[in-house]
C-alpha cells in the first residue's frame, strides 16, 4: 500500500508540474544521435558484471511537451553461482524519457531534471550457462528498466534490472555518454 501511495504521490507532483510550466520545453538526456555504453556490478545468479551500449534513433515529441527517445541496445552480464558460469547476451529497442526542464520549483527541479528513465524490449540468448541450462532452448525475451542520474552531461550513475532469456538481473554501475 505504502509504495502505491508514494507513486501516486510521484505522479501527481510530475503532473502537476505540466500544468505549471509555461512555455517550458522538457529536455532529454538521451536524445538522438546520442551513443551511451554503461558498466557496473550485477547480481541475480550470483554476483558479476554487465553492460552495454545503445545508440538514441529517433525523437518523437508528445504534444511540443514530452520528448521520447527510441534506441538500439546490447546488452551482456555474466555471473557465477553454484558451479555454473552464466554469460547473457541481448538485442533489444528502447524507450527514454526524462523531465528536465519540466518548470517545477527550483528544489524540486534540482532531483528531477537530471534523471533519465527507460525500458527496453528485444531478445536474448544465454550463451553459457553450463549443464543447468542443458534441457532448455537458450532463446528468449529480454527486457529492461532502469534509471541514470546525470551528475554532468556526460555522466550518470546507473540502476537497472531486467530479465535475459532465463535470466533476471540487477546492476548498479556507471554510464558514459560520448
């Protein structure tokens, strides 16, 4: 109950924000064109590392107001639990979205502006995962969930969680923006 309070609460206030904000034009992060390869410390099977890169296609912007970005992503994450190495690799489409300059109060706008969120869906393949994968076909959806929080342009620290195949992740980790 207490986390469906606070997105309520969340939503309201991003909302709100919308209704406030004249004349402001919110900002992606990630916009097109923009390339991106992040890297961190996993855990799910065990603990390990991962990461990826993805290149931003295309803008599309919601009513002059809300920019989306759509990329190109990869990702890979391999870990070792119980005797077995996992190795995980996916191909996946993305969407970003974020609120800079989303005219909200100057305190609030301080911890929002620099926040990137995003999805992605696409395919994976577990390419190692010794004889506990053996009766299984290694094919399956991938997907992600994340955040980046920019400390400057071209640097955030980065959270995501997702799901490869067989497989589902964490990683707490840095992104580089180029």
């Amino acid at each position: 109950m207490f986390k469906k309070s606070l997105i309520l609460v969340a939503a309201v206030c991003i909302l709100s924000g919308f209704a406030y904000a004249e004349n402001s034009r919110l900002a992606p992060l990630m916009d097109k064109g923009t390339f991106a390869a992040n890297a961190g410390l996993s855990f799910g099977w065990g603990i390990g590392v991962g990461g990826g890169a993805e290149y931003v296609l295309a803008r599309v912007d919601i009513a002059d107001v809300l920019p989306l970005t759509f990329g190109a992503a990869g990702r890979g994450f391999f870990s070792s639990a119980w005797g077995y190495g996992f190795l995980d690799l996916a191909a996946m489409g993305t969407v970003h979205v974020g609120f800079k300059g989303i005219g909200l109060s100057s305190e609030v706008k301080r911890w929002i502006d620099p926040i990137d969120y995003y999805v992605g869906l696409g395919l994976g393949i577990n390419v190692l995962g010794g004889n506990y994968w053996s009766n299984r076909f290694p094919l399956g959806l991938a997907s992600i969930s994340g955040a980046s929080y920019f400390l400057n342009d071209n640097f955030a620290i980065n959270a995501e969680g997702g799901y490869m195949g067989y497989s589902g992740y964490g990683m707490i980790g840095v992104l580089f923006k180029f």
